[in-house]
C-alpha cells in the first residue's frame, strides 16, 4: 500500500471499473521556492525574472501580492515595475527549482505508482482502479496538506475522472484547494467553462474557435464531430473528444519528442542586430542548430519560418514552402535568408530573431534536389567567430 493512511483506499473502494486522476499544480513555483529562503519576499510583492542584463527581463512566476497589482507571467519586468514600482525582482536558480521538484514527486510516490510529469512543476497522479470520486478529494486533501507540511510549499489539485478535466480541475481554485469535476456532473460544471482553460486549447485555437462563436467547452462539445474536423482536421478531432469527456487518445507518458510538429530556435542578444551581415550569422548558427535536431529525430523540413521582434517589440514572422524536404542546415538558411532580407526594413533594429522548421516528414523516400547549389557553405559561417565576440553572452533557446 502506497499510501500511509489506507482507510481511505478501504473505505472508499467502488465496485465499479473506474478511474480517478488527480492533477497537482505547484502555486507560484518559482516564486514560492524562494520565499523559503527568504521569508521576508512573502511580506512584498515579489516576481521571478530572468536577467535583463541577458535580455530575458520577463516574469517567469510571482507571488501572491503581485498578482494584485495585474504582473503576469510572460510581461517584461519594466512592465511589471510600471504596474508596481515596489515589485521585488528575484533572478531565478533553475537548480533549485529541479532539487523542489524531485522532492515533491518523492511525495506523490507515496499516493500512486502511477504518476505522469507535465514540466516541473505539475504532474498527473492516475489512483487505484475502483477509487472514488469522495476517496479522491480526501486524497488530494492529503496531499496537499503533506506537501505544505515537508516542503513548505502549496498546491491546488483536481480530481476528476480523466486526465484533462482534472488539469481543468486544478487551475479552478488557486491557491491551497482541491476541486472535483466528477463526471456525472460534467455538462453542469465543465461546460460552461472557456474554451481557453481546456488543456491544448492556446491562443491561436481559441481565435479561432471564436470566430466560429465556439467560446465554451459546452460548444465545442455540441459541434458535430465532423465540422471540426472538417475546420481543424486531427486537432478537431481531439477537441470534440476531450469536450465530451474522452481522453483515451491523450498519453501523458508520451516523449513530446515522438510525436514533433516543428522545430524552431530563437536568439536574444545583449544588444540589438543592427545590420544584414550580423543577422545572417544568427540565421546560420539557428539553421545549423535546427538542422542537427532535424537529423537526430530522423526528419525533414518542407517549410521554413522565421521570427523577428524589433527592437520597438513589434513582431512579424514570415514562412515559405521549399521545393523539397532538406535537413541541410545551408538551404534552411537560404531560405531564412532570403525571408528577412525580402521582409526587413533597417530603419530598426532586431531585438531577437528566430527560425523554424515546420511540414515535417521522415527522411525515407524523399526527393534528391536538382540545385546542389544550395548546400554550398554560405561565406558568412566563417565569420561567426567575430560575431560571437560582437555580441559576448548571447544563447541560443530551443523551443
């Protein structure tokens, strides 16, 4: 027996096959892992950010007292100053956020042998066959209370009877809560929900979503499978079933990178690219690093894009279909290349800039191309050394 208190497995054992997920949601992560060695940050309203001195200046996680004030997560921590001149800005130490993690799923250990990590701080726990929805809620009442007692820290858990409403569950009642979404009361309590907080459903999705008046959970769930297949193909699908209550075709064991749509990569620099000829280095290194993550998964690219946010924080991204599949970093960034200098207008300079990978498919069977020359090495690589001395302290950040 996993857990130590077994009366509440006993006592609330259900004949009936069922399942009973629970989704534990560590509250402000970051934030509150530093708050325990520096108690004082509970007292101010306090965010974690990364270095702007790098320029990655945005807010990573923050507390309580913060969220008053509107700082979200994602905004640039001069915004978040706007908002709160008083905001106490905390760098973050990924090193103790993985020490945190590890011990909070030596915890979960205790209640399940089933357990399934989404990022480091939230985790799926699938309970004994036959377990309650009642059984559930005092377990994840438990958890949280040993969670809060050994580590210091909070979270808000969901019980339900699958994997994406007990997510939906957890971002409910913040902070320190269980909630329950059992699924006899599913069309009363979920449907009425956003889109937007149904796992898988982001920004883009939900656009457009509205713009076919889908705007609940409930309307997603009423649509005829068809039409949103017909509008979304294999995503509309997946929509349709988590809506209505089935997850089966969801594997939260599942390598994110066996299953990879595309492969992008983005740089911030300490300071603005000012010129074609330094942008280009970027666009190489960026294309050399995609292409070698393109050949460790055993994949090609039909579509290369690019990112840029200038330095007034405008963005734009631009895209274009290749004449066929390559892995061959030198044509990713010809065509990267060819996108920026087609698109770009020097009158402002870049703050970052990305490139992607996009359509992609196995490298069995493909075409061979009939224009070698675009694998020819582009005289710009040779200079990256310069560059890197340019622009000292700059990384590279896969997505």
């Amino acid at each position: 027996m996993l857990y130590c208190n077994a009366n509440i497995y006993s006592e609330h054992l259900d004949g009936r096959f069922m399942k009973t997920v629970l989704h534990c949601d560590m509250n402000n992560y970051f934030a509150s892992v530093e708050t325990l060695d520096k108690p004082s940050l509970a007292s101010v309203p306090m965010a974690v950010c990364g270095d702007p001195r790098m320029r990655h200046g945005v807010v990573l996680a923050k507390n309580e007292m913060a969220k008053l004030y509107g700082i979200t997560t994602g905004e640039s921590s001069k915004a978040a100053r706007m908002k709160c001149p008083g905001l106490v800005v905390v760098l973050p130490n990924y090193n103790k956020y993985v020490e945190y993690s590890k011990r909070t799923r030596e915890i979960f250990a205790r209640f399940s042998d089933e357990i399934h990590p989404f990022g480091i701080d939230e985790a799926w726990l699938v309970l004994p066959d036959g377990m309650s929805e009642k059984a559930g809620v005092l377990v994840a009442d438990e958890l949280r209370s040993v969670i809060r007692r050994e580590l210091g820290l909070t979270a808000s858990v969901g019980v339900s009877f699958n994997y994406v409403f007990s997510k939906l569950a957890s971002d409910m009642k913040k902070p320190d809560a269980t909630t329950s979404l059992p699924q006899d009361r599913m069309r009363d309590t979920i449907w009425d929900t956003p889109a937007t907080d149904m796992l898988f459903v982001g920004r883009v999705t939900a656009r457009e979503l509205s713009m076919l008046g889908i705007r609940t959970i409930g309307d997603i769930a009423r649509q005829k499978r068809e039409f949103l297949v017909s509008i979304f193909g294999r995503r509309g699908d997946m929509l349709w079933r988590f809506a209505n209550g089935d997850d089966s075709s969801f594997d939260p064991s599942t390598d994110r990178d066996s299953d990879i749509k595309s492969v992008t990569n983005s740089v911030t620099p300490p300071r603005d690219i000012c010129s074609a000829h330094d942008a280009s280095a970027f666009l190489y290194m960026l294309s050399t690093s995609i292409a070698s993550r393109l050949t460790r998964y055993g994949m090609k690219t039909s579509c290369v894009s690019i990112s840029v946010r200038r330095e007034d924080f405008s963005r734009y991204t631009r895209q274009r279909t290749l004449s066929h599949p390559t892995d061959d970093k030198c044509v990713i960034f010809r065509y990267a290349e060819g996108l920026l200098s087609e698109n770009h207008v020097w009158n402002k300079g870049i703050r970052s800039i990305g490139v992607g990978a996009d359509k992609l498919s196995g490298t069995h069977g493909e075409q061979l191309t009939f224009f070698p020359e675009e694998s020819i090495v582009p005289p710009v690589a040779y200079e990256l050394d310069e560059i890197s001395r340019k622009y000292r302290g700059f990384k590279l950040e896969a997505r």
